[in-house]
C-alpha cells in the first residue's frame, strides 16, 4: 500500500545543527542565542552541505515537500554576497539534488524588535545578514530570485513576514503584495513575550495588526499560533488562512500547546511542519497534534487519523503553492511490511514512525547520517 507523501510546512534547515547538541538556557531565548551563534558562520557551502542531508533526510521519513523560512540572506557581515541570491541557491540546489519539492520562503526581517532603530543599525550583529534594509530592498530581491525559478516546477519561491517583532507595522503590506500569488507565512504569537510587546507597543495583537495590515487571506500561513485569543482565532477562520502546528519544536523550545481544535472548528486549514528540525519524524508531529490535545483538554478523540493526514499531506502542498495530487502521486511512499512499531496495526499513522519508511531508491541511510556528521561537525568547529 502506497501512502500519501507528506508536506512539512515550516523548516530552518539549518538548525538542524543545534539537534544533540547541549545548548543551555531555560527559555526559548536562550535556545535563540546559541542557534544565532550557528546562524553567524553559516556560508553558503556550509548551507549547502547541511541542506542537502537535511532534505535527504526529510526524504527518508516520507517528506516530499518542504517550506524553508529562510531569512540568512547575505554574508556574516551583513553584505550581499557577489551573487546576492548565493544563500537562496544553496538550498535550491540542496533539494534538487535529493529530489525535494522546495517552498522558499524568502524573509523579510527588518528589526531586532518593537522599539528598536531603523536600518542595519537597529540589528544585533548576526542579525545583519538576515536583513535587506529596507522592506523595498527586500522586495525588490526577493522578486529577482522568485524570477530567477519561475520555471522551476519544482521550486515555489513565496514571501514571508518573520514577525510582527521583525517588521514594521509601515512595512506589513509591502511584503505582502511582493508576490501576490505566491504563498505567504509568518510566525505568529509564538511566545507570551511576543504577545506583550506587541499589545504594549501597538495595542494589538499580532494577528490583530496583521489583519489590519492586510496579511490575512486563503495564501497565507500563521506558524505556530500558540497564542491566540478567541478574537484571534475567529479572524484566522474568516480570512480563510492556514495554520501551521510545530508541535514537536514547541514541545522542545518549551512555547506552550497551540489551540489546534478551536482552530479547526473556526474554519482554520491546519498543517504542520518540523521547524528546528530537532525531530523530522511527520508520523510523530501528526500524532503529536492529538496527544497535546490530550494534555490541554483532558480528552482523548479530537483529532481523527484522517484529519491529521490530511493535514500533514495534501492541505499541506496545498499551502506551498503545489499542487496537492504531488502527495498521493509522484511523492507517495512504501512502508515496511515487517516492523516491531506497525504489527498488528490498522492505522499506521498511530503507530509507525519515520524508521518504518521504505527508502528511496536513491538515498542510501548510511550515507545521508554520515553527510550530516560532517556538516554539523563543520559547522560547530566554526562556532
């Protein structure tokens, strides 16, 4: 029996790095700093390197699309690179060469937060190679690079807001309309923290602001959405915009349990994705959706088998701009007949994992663990 492929929505390939690794800290800004500290010697072979296991690696777990929130654009010291598009080209290349669909994401990211200056000024230093100055740089970028792949069937390159922190309430809409047609996401109310500063500096929330600004509709993804208020959750199903759940990577960086079920029931599409890639298992980020629940609610059965499919494989294509059949045709995938995790299963999604993945002729396990050795290794000895 042949399963659809499945869609992760949101990803930072690059940290991957941080996975194992004893990064300290409490709180998610903690965990920030050390991931900023990868962020920092990245370069565009060391991108390369790390993408290119990581998607292999998505690829053995059942993944056939992939959205990259990519937003480390230009050299170390804030400067575009001879080729400004060199980072982006990085993880085009990286998935095409293990045969992953890639949503690029291209980020705009603008402030180091609310109250902060205008301009690289107003950055922490790694934050420079994530920004292009201005909203209109960015823009005028980001539309080279989605003209650069128009072509490319299996490449999108879509837009994204990295947060309301990050961008400027003045600058919301012309991310926006950079590409109109294109998917368009944003991490969303995250962290209590975000919430605050957001309702103090503005007297919004962010997916209040957003809506204002115009950043609501069917294109649009919300990442995380942790957060909401029931206003919140009422204005996402109105628009028609998605939802993507991490739960795994909110588990891990400790962000709380999103209201996955008041969402659905509002009318909200809900994906998912692995965001820090501390775990690529889809089987266990669906399943995760549920059991969160479970925990949050004290009840067991809001999440059918089949609405976590569909939301872990063609709603999610659907939300990186591909075309949905993909999932059930070209990307579809084998499990293993013989596992100790699926015997005397009826419902693989409760009980495989992505070890149960047959794998694609054209990777090799053992090749694609001992490439990612190296480029961790690589780029730890950097930081």
């Amino acid at each position: 029996m042949r399963h659809a492929g499945f869609a992760n929505c949101h990803s930072h390939v690059f940290h991957r790095a941080l996975r194992g690794r004893e990064v300290g800290g409490d709180t998610f800004w903690a965990w920030r700093d050390r991931m900023y500290a990868v962020a920092g010697v990245l370069d565009p072979d060391l991108l390369h390197a790390l993408a290119r296991a990581t998607y292999a690696e998505m690829r053995l777990a059942g993944i056939g699309a992939v959205g990259e929130f990519h937003y480390v654009h230009h050299a170390p010291d804030g400067r575009p690179y001879a080729d400004r598009h060199a980072m982006a080209d990085a993880l085009v290349d990286a998935a095409r060469d293990v045969g992953m669909r890639l949503c690029l994401l291209d980020t705009c990211y603008l402030r180091a937060g609310f109250g902060a200056g205008p301009g690289r000024d107003g950055l922490d230093s790694v934050q420079r190679r994530f920004s292009d100055g201005t909203a209109d740089a960015w823009a005028e970028r980001t539309r080279d690079l989605a003209a650069r792949y128009a072509e490319a069937g299996a490449v999108v390159v879509g837009a994204a807001i990295h947060s309301v922190r990050a961008v400027p309430e003045p600058d919301l809409g012309t991310v926006t309309a950079a590409l109109p047609d294109a998917p368009l996401h944003v991490h969303v109310s995250e962290q209590p923290a975000e919430n605050e500063a957001c309702l103090a500096a503005t007297g919004r929330t962010p997916v209040a602001l957003l809506g204002e600004a115009g950043v609501w509709s069917p294109r649009t993804t919300a990442v995380h959405a942790t957060h909401l208020t029931p206003d919140d959750v009422a204005a996402l199903g109105v628009s028609g915009a998605t939802v993507c759940l991490c739960p795994t990577t909110e588990a891990e960086l400790a962000d709380g349990i999103g209201p996955s079920v008041a969402l659905r029931e509002a009318g909200v599409r809900v994906t998912l994705g692995s965001d820090s890639n501390t775990v690529i298992d889809p089987f266990v980020e669906a399943r995760s959706v549920e059991l969160h629940e479970r925990l949050a609610s004290g009840r067991r059965g809001s999440w059918s088998a089949a609405a976590l499919r569909r939301a872990a494989t063609t709603d999610g294509y659907a939300s990186l701009g591909f075309d949905p059949a993909s999932a059930v045709g070209a990307d579809a995938f084998e499990l293993a007949r013989a596992s100790v995790r699926t015997a005397g299963a009826t419902e693989p999604l409760w009980a495989a994992t992505a070890a149960d993945v047959v794998p694609p002729v054209d990777l090799d396990p053992g090749r694609v663990a001992a490439d990612l050795a190296a480029a961790v290794d690589a780029i730890w000895e950097r930081v």
